[in-house]
C-alpha cells in the first residue's frame, strides 16, 4: 500500500470540506438577508446546520493538521482515527438527519405519511453506531474490517431516505397541480420538483459512492475523499431548498426617459368617506388610468406564504 492512498484521499476530501463550507456561508447570509420574517423554526434549522458544520470543519481540520502537519511522516500519526469518529459518522449523519427530517415535515404536510422520519431516524442510528465502532477500533487500517455493518447501514439508509424525499416530493406535488391553474402555479412546483429531484438524487449517490469505496478498497483511505464532505452536501441542498424563493435583481427598472414619467401634478386623488374607498386618477398626456380602491372589511384581502 503506497503513502498516497492514505494521504490523496483525506487531502482531497478535507479540501473539499473546506470550499462547500465556504458555499454554505454564503447561502446562510443570503436566506437571513432574503427572509428575515421566515418562520423560526426554518432559522433554527439553518442556525443548527451552521453550529454543526462549523463543529465538524474545525474537528476535520485539526485531524488535517495533526496528520500533514505536526506529525507529518510518522505512519502512527496517518494510522490514528483521531477525531474522525464524531467528524464523519456522528456530525455527518446528525446534520443528514437534519435536513432529511425538514423534507419530511414538509411531505407530511401533503401526505400525512410519517415513514421518512423513521428511515432518517434509523440512519441517524447507524452512525452514531458507526460512530462508537470507530472510536473502538482507534486505526484507521481496521475501518472496513471492524464497521462494515454499521457504516454499511448508515450509508444505505442514508440513500433509501434520498430516495423517498426525490419520489415523495415529486409525486404529490405533481398530484397537487390542476389543470385549472396555470402559468405560475405550476411552474413553481415544477421548479420546486426539480430542485428537490437534482438535491436528493446528488446527496444519494455521494453516499452510494462512499459505500461502495469503503467496501471495495480495504486498506485505503479512498471513501474519505468523499465522506468527508457529505454532510455538506446536505446543508447545501437544505439552505438550497430555502433559498429558491430568492430573486436577484435591481429594486426598481431604471428610467430610461424622464419626458414619459408623471408628474406629481399628474396625480389626482379623491376620497369619499362615505363610500370609504379612494379614487386615484394619473393623467399624462392624451393618457389617462384610474384606479379606485376600497377599505370596506370584506375587501380587505392578506397572503399566507408557507
């Protein structure tokens, strides 16, 4: 076995680590500075998603730094599991877990189906098991050999539950489309499908990939360079999920000819306080537009955004 199958992989994967950490920073700060009135429990899954991930990149980079710095060229050193026993399965799964239970609120929501939560739980499960064998096992040489079972089971469940959010979501989305109702509405969800599609089905196959890598190749580091960046995967694609709603654009089209725009005496408004409605008359020109609103309560209308 040469050095760079220990080494490339964790090299790869703690880099990797590293740059999604970065692209979450930058979806958090958009979704707080898009939608600050979203409900708190939508914040306090992107405030525990950040305490978690920023637990997880420190612990990952102090094994970094222990292996390619300070006992760099010692084979104990490359060989000690470290803190790679709550880096990857326990953090990993937890923040997995995280994100798979908001999609399963939400499905519920459309469903009244409670299975999801359970394969989610039950992942969480397999690696806080996974976990506890690692931290036994204390080399890394002896990974595939002592925690096959429980990383196996982690990894798989981790995948069903993928699975299960990408065929639920699109299923009783596409259920809920009318054909009365065009335009936006459906356009919408089909976005909302196909994000939840390309999310689910990415997340699914990083963890069939670690699995087959971690069964495959015995003795090597290989599943490392993709395991250790899971859980970012599903961080990403939670606050993805969150931030769709968000528009980047200019607040207001620029004027391109001030000669076309009203004047303030253009604008004429009345009000009748019997009727209690206002009357607002824009004339420019040859052009005029009118436009009368009214107060009553059974005029009064309010939007729920869910």
């Amino acid at each position: 076995m040469s050095i760079a199958q220990l080494t490339l992989p964790m090299f790869i994967g703690t880099v990797l680590n590293w740059a999604l950490f970065g692209t979450l920073l930058v979806q958090i700060y958009i979704y707080f500075l898009a939608f600050p009135k979203d409900p708190r429990l939508s914040k306090l899954v992107v405030v525990s998603i950040f305490i978690l991930e920023l637990a997880e990149t420190v612990t990952n980079s102090r094994d970094a730094i222990r292996i390619f710095g300070a006992g760099w060229g010692s084979m104990d050193a490359l060989n000690d599991v470290g803190w790679a026993f709550i880096t990857v399965p326990c953090l990993g799964a937890l923040i997995a877990s995280i994100g798979q239970l908001f999609y399963a609120r939400r499905l519920y929501l459309l469903s009244h189906n409670a299975r999801m939560s359970q394969v989610s739980v039950s992942q969480l499960g397999a690696g806080i098991w996974s976990g506890i064998q690692i931290y036994t096992a204390r080399e890394l040489s002896l990974l595939q050999r002592e925690t096959l079972d429980p990383t196996a089971m982690w990894l798989a469940a981790t995948s069903l539950c993928d699975l299960i959010i990408v065929l639920s979501t699109a299923f009783y989305l596409l259920k809920e489309r009318s054909p009365e109702f065009q335009g936006n509405t459906n356009t919408l969800a089909s976005r909302m499908v196909k994000l939840t599609a390309e999310t689910g089905l990415l997340c699914a196959a990083f963890a069939l990939v670690d699995l087959y890598l971690f069964a495959t190749f015995k003795g090597t580091n290989y599943h490392l360079a993709v395991c250790m960046e899971l859980s970012k995967l599903y961080s990403n694609s939670t606050l993805l999920i969150l931030n769709w709603r968000a528009h980047i654009g200019h607040r207001h089209a620029p004027i391109t000819d001030i000669s076309h725009q009203p004047r303030l005496t253009d604008i004429e408004v009345t009000r009748t306080d019997s009727s209690s409605s206002v009357r607002v008359e824009l004339s420019h020109g040859n052009e005029s537009f009118v436009s009368q609103e009214s107060d009553t309560d059974e005029d009064k209308r309010g939007r729920l955004d869910v």
